[in-house]
C-alpha cells in the first residue's frame, strides 16, 4: 500500500474516531471539544485535497443512479461541515476567541445542534457507501484471503451494531435533534464518557449499514435494467 493511500487512511479514521467525542460536548468539556473540533476541520481539508480527483471530475461523465447517490451525501457532508465550522467559530470561547465576532451566537447555537446531528447520520451514511474500498485497502495491508466464515462473522457483527445502534437512536431521542425540536442538548453528567461514545458509534454504524445496503440494493437493480435494456 503506498504512502498515500495509508495516510489517507488514516485522515478518514481519525475523523470517525472524532465524531462519537465530539457529540459529549459537555462530558468532554468545551475547550477540548474545540479543540477537536478544530482539529477535525483541518482533517476535512486533508481530505478534500487528498481527493481533489474527486473534485475534478465531479461536472464529468454521465450520472447513474448510484453516481447520484454518492454525489448528493458528498455534497450534503460538505455544506454540513461549512454549517459546523461557522457555527462553531462564531460560539468559540477558546480556539477562534481571538476574532472580532460579536453578536449571531443564539442563531449559530441552533445551526450547529442541527449540522452537529445530521452530520453524524451523512457521514455514517458517506462511510457506508464507501466500505467495499475501505474493506478492499484492509485486505491489502492485511493480505487476508477470501472467507466465507469470515463473512458470516462480519454481517452478524454488522447487524448487532445496526440493532444496538437503533435502539440507541430512540434511547437518545436523535430524531428530535435532527428536527431541532430540542434545541438544547442534555447530558447526564453521572454517564460514563465510554458508554455514551459507544451509544452514538453504534448509532453510526447503523446508518453506514443503511448506505451499504441501499448502494448495494441501488446497484442491483441498476444491473438489472442493464441486462434488461441488453436482452430487449
């Protein structure tokens, strides 16, 4: 694997080892959520410019369905992150506390429980559509060979994440977050930081389950109307 492939690796880990942190905002303390916060910020950037191929082709070529799909959670993860980061400057009480920014705090409070929320599902979502190439880089540095039992063990894995990750859904009443129906988040400061991180990873791996299923299904019948238009 050569040193630009693991390296970008390794930008794409740290971020999603981030985001479960980032979401115990007062658990963790807010000088250190900023902090990461930031960090994460400049790894967003990495990783655009790490993929600017991406970029350059993105008014190119045709547009199928699953070209489609990729596309619009790409685009949505980055206006998201724009979202994240205007918001999270304009409340800074530490990192970007040095700029002139008065005022907009109350405005940038909700902008940023709502991009905070549904960026978790987009990005989850963005992981699922890409896991067969991160699974392909993992056999590579693995050199692990073709396993059915292997298989087995990882869907069974896949879909006990997915379940606790549902039930973790409900338990944290995310979907009223997403519709900023609370606009204040509530920690009970006695949870232990771990359990909590556990809770939102879960309910990241539910949602990179559904974009993995749903590439997979949207694939299948994209195929289908090929063979078809083919036989016809």
């Amino acid at each position: 694997m050569s040193a630009k492939t693991f390296f970008k690796l390794t930008v794409d880990i740290l971020m999603l080892i981030a985001m479960p942190l980032l979401m115990g905002y007062m658990l963790i303390g807010a000088r250190f959520h900023e902090w990461i916060g930031a960090g994460v910020f400049l790894l967003f950037i990495l990783h655009h410019i790490l993929n600017y191929k991406w970029l350059t082709s993105l008014f190119k070529g045709k547009y199928p369905a699953v070209r489609v799909l990729n596309t619009a959670v790409n685009v949505l993860v980055f206006v998201n992150i724009l979202g994240l980061m205007y918001s999270g400057i304009v409340m800074s009480r530490y990192v970007f506390s040095f700029l002139p920014i008065n005022g907009g705090a109350a405005l940038a409070r909700k902008i940023h429980m709502l991009c905070s929320y549904w960026g978790l599902v987009l990005m989850s979502l963005h992981l699922g559509l890409h896991w067969n190439v991160i699974m392909g880089i993992v056999r590579k540095i693995t050199k692990a060979k073709k396993s059915s039992v292997r298989n087995v063990v990882l869907r069974f894995l896949a879909a006990v994440t997915a379940g606790y990750g549902a039930y973790a859904f409900v338990k944290r009443n995310v979907t009223d977050y997403l519709l900023l129906k609370i606009q204040f988040a509530f920690f009970d400061m006695s949870e232990s930081l771990v359990c909590f991180i556990l809770d939102y990873a879960a309910i990241m791996g539910l949602f990179a389950v559904v974009g993995y299923y749903v590439l997979a299904v949207l694939r299948k019948l994209t195929s289908k109307k090929v063979d078809g238009d083919i036989n016809e």
